[in-house]
C-alpha cells in the first residue's frame, strides 16, 4: 500500500474503535464493574476461609460463588453458608 492508502486506513480503524468505544461504553462499564465485584468476591472468600478455618468454616472458592459474594455482598456470604449447611442436612 501507498503512503496514503496507509493513513486512509489507520484513520478508519481509529473511528471505527471511537465509534465502538461510544456504543459499547454503558455496556462495558457494566462488564467491568461485575469484574471488580467478582474479584473483590475472591478476596472475601480467601479471607472467609482463611479466618473460618479456626472456627470450622468453609466456603469453596470458585467463579460462581464469588460472583454471588462479589454483587450480594454480606448476604451473598450468609446465602452460600445456608446453601451449604442445607446441603449437609
């Protein structure tokens, strides 16, 4: 390609991601948002089973149960616990 082939091509991809950017930016905020609350979800869970484990509490660490940590919060955590107590009744 010519020199300006080039630059009519790079200016193209470069509205092409603003315009991506504009369309997908609540989307993508919501996405990110439900990353953080997920990885924040992992860290309460460690902390849950590293204190819990003096006391006799588990939880297991996976994706989907720090997901439910992660967006319920305190609830998210006394939810899992039920489930599991229910579960080994």
């Amino acid at each position: 390609m010519g020199g300006l082939q080039s630059t009519v091509v790079i200016i193209l991809v470069a509205l092409f991601g603003l315009l991506a950017l504009i369309v997908f930016r609540k989307p993508m905020k919501f996405i990110l948002r439900l990353a953080l609350s997920t990885l924040l979800g992992f860290a309460a869970l460690f902390l849950i089973n590293f204190l819990g484990g003096l006391i006799g509490i588990s939880i297991a660490v996976n994706w989907i149960n720090a997901a439910v940590v992660g967006i319920l919060g305190l609830p998210g955590i006394a939810l899992l616990l039920l489930i599991k107590w229910l579960t080994l009744l």
